[in-house]
C-alpha cells in the first residue's frame, strides 16, 4: 500500500535526541530557544512560542489576543477542527467563511459581504483565522486591509505551509498577521512527534504567549507578592491562569535538526508535485491554482473531479486506488457537519463552494521518500480509471 503520507526521519534526527535523552534537560533546556531562534532566522519574526502542538499554539493565540465569551471568531469551513475548536475554548461564538474554488482558502469577495452584513447587525469578528490549505498562503495583503478597515486581529493557521512565501515573504513573518501558527505533527513537513508554535512581532503578545504556555508563571520581580518570608533565587509566581503546553527538550531537538534541511525537504516535494502537474494533464480533474504572488509549502496535493467533464464520482475513485493499493486522504470535512458542530445549527447551503468541495476532492499520495516508481503507479492508475468505462 503507497500511503497518502507519512513521518521521515533519518540517522541525524535520532542522534539528535539521543543526545538530548543523555543529557541533564529532558525539557525546559536549552533546545526550546534553539528552535525558537530558527523559527525566528528563517521566518524574520521577532518573536518565536514553541508548544506542544498546533492546537495548543492557536487555543493560547486567541487568548493573547483577548477573546473572550460573547466575541466572534470567524475561520475556513475547510480545515481541522482546530481551528476553530481555538475559539470555543475561550467561550467565543463560532463562524465560518466559504472558500475559493480556485486555491480553497478563504474567498475574499465572500468575506467582503459577510464582513458588511456583519457590520450592520454589530456581530463583527474580533479575531479571523485564515488557513493556508496544502501550504498555499492566502491573499494576504487584501485580508491586512479588511483588518484595518473592520478592526480585528488576523491569525494564519499556517500549519501546512511552513517554508511557503507570500508577496516574497516567509510564512510566519507576521507581516500581515497579529499572529501565526505552525504545527509540527508527525505528518507535517517538518516534525517533532507532535508540537507547534506561535510567531509574532508584537512583545505584548509574545510575553503573554509565553505566560500562558507555562502555566502563567513568572520570575519577573515586580510581579512578588508581599510576604513574611525571604524570596529565595528560584522563587516564581503564577500572575494569570495559563497552561503546561510545553514542548520537551527532545521533541525541539527533533524538529530543529529537521529545519536544518528544510530547503531539501521543500525541493522534493515540489518535484512530486510537479510530478504530479505534469502527469495528470487532459484528466477530468481540477487542481489548485497558485497566484505568482505566492510560493507554496507544498504539504498537500488536492485534486477535484470535474463533475461537467464525467460521470464518475469521488467514491469510485478513491475505492478504485484503495483496490489498486494506494492511499488518498481528504482534507477536510466542512467543520460544521462534525456531529459535535450539529448543534450550532449551520447550513450548508450557506457555502456553496465548501459543498462543492466536499464532495469532489480528495488528496494524493505527497510525502519525502515517495520515489518515482510508486509516482509512475499513482498517475497511471488514475488515468486508468477515468478513460476506462
């Protein structure tokens, strides 16, 4: 079986930890700045919050940013619950916005008009999560506008898009964003097991990121209470309620030594993809369409079926490869068809697009290590299915 994805890791990533394994810090040790200090290098942030997962780095977001019960929070109806499970966490109120057919981020035209509406009826989001979906970054410069326009912060769920650039940018430059995340998942292009991070340019919200990683706890001075004992060197105080989302020396070890070859890891997966490009031409499929303006991080490779060129559906397509022993995936399920969403009563006839979507896409096999073999087998079955009745 080629599955759709999967983990690579090589002898430099385990010598990596078992190097922090034999030495003094399993956790709160010097890997975690390490990390943090790459993240910043390669992304041009000022400031790096490396967690223990992607979830955990957007739940935190939200809380720096200050949402907070009766806020609104608006994301991608095509992403991992994630992101917007963040925003119930803090006791917001949950909406979406449709995607673009074209590269299925956000669809600025729909945010425009919901944003207008939004405004009349004063249910304006605080707080918007754009998702760069497959690592393909959002237009971000026109959602920078809508934010100074309509005043609310601007997170990037960049979880697929480390290494992507927007306008010659990095992802996770902050340059359009109060804040973005990364994840560093098992499958992600870069891992460290599990583990994410939060890049900014604001100290504000870099200081509170931090606090409430580690359970809002300080060594600040200022911040001692008045007591009747002597402060010892390693007193501290807890000045908010935070959380222990901390990642361990290990894992940071894991995914700092993966960065180190981040640009090889990016180059391999272009070629598949444009493996991929080139070897599904005249097919009765759809493919992303990437603006010049933005360089993908090539996470995902999603494909739809053009319903007005076959007959043939998704199921039978995805049946047929499993049969051949290859694997797709399908990211995602609209999140508010989850049976946990079913009580906040969506419609889905309220995004158009997102329906089409789901029900025409699916993602090919992308993964470092796929060779061209398997590619070869991957393009000729497909081909296979649409021009065989």
């Amino acid at each position: 079986m080629i599955p759709y994805t999967k983990h690579n890791i090589n002898n430099s990533d385990i010598k990596a930890v078992v190097k922090v394994l034999k030495s003094k810090n399993l956790t709160q040790g010097p890997e975690i700045e390490l990390l943090e200090n790459s993240l910043k290098k390669l992304t041009k942030s000022k400031y790096a919050t490396v967690v223990n997962s992607s979830t955990s780095a957007l739940h935190i977001s939200c809380l720096a940013l200050g949402l907070k019960k009766g806020d609104y929070l608006w994301t991608s109806t095509t992403s991992f619950v994630a992101s917007s499970n963040c925003g119930l966490y803090c006791d917001a109120k949950i909406d979406f916005v449709d995607i673009d057919l074209n590269d299925y981020n956000i669809d600025i035209n729909q945010l425009k008009k919901k944003l207008k509406k939004a405004k009349k009826k004063n249910k304006l989001p605080k707080i918007l999560i754009v998702v760069h979906l497959a690592g393909i970054s959002c237009k971000m410069s026109e959602i920078k506008k809508l934010s100074k326009i309509y005043k609310f912060f601007v997170i990037e769920d960049a979880c697929h898009a480390l290494s992507g650039k927007f306008k010659n940018s990095m992802v996770g430059s902050c340059k359009y964003s109060d804040i973005t995340t990364f994840s560093f998942h098992a499958i992600k292009n870069i891992t460290a097991g599990e583990g994410g991070a939060a890049m900014t340019n604001n100290s504000e919200i870099s200081k509170k990121l931090n606090l409430l990683r580690t359970h809002g706890i300080t060594r600040e001075k200022k911040f001692f209470s008045k007591k009747n004992f002597k402060i010892l060197p390693t007193h501290y105080e807890q000045i908010l309620l935070g959380y222990n989302f901390r990642l361990t020396d290990f894992q940071a070890a894991l995914a700092r030594n993966q960065l180190k070859r981040l640009k090889k890891i990016f180059t391999e997966r272009k070629k598949i993809c444009d493996f991929y490009d080139k070897n599904l031409i005249n097919l009765p499929i759809i493919k992303s369409k990437i603006s010049r303006e933005i360089i993908s991080g090539y996470h995902l490779y999603i494909i739809r079926i053009d319903q007005t060129k076959t007959k043939k559906k998704r199921f039978e397509l995805v049946n047929y490869l499993l049969k051949k022993k290859i694997s797709v995936g399908f990211h995602y399920i609209p999140i508010y068809s989850h049976y946990y969403y079913k009580k906040y009563k969506f419609k889905i006839d309220d995004f158009p697009n997102t329906k089409i979507f789901s029900n025409t896409a699916i993602s090919l096999p992308l993964y470092n290590g796929l060779n061209k073999k398997n590619l070869k087998r991957i393009t000729t079955q497909i081909g296979r299915f649409f021009n065989n009745d």
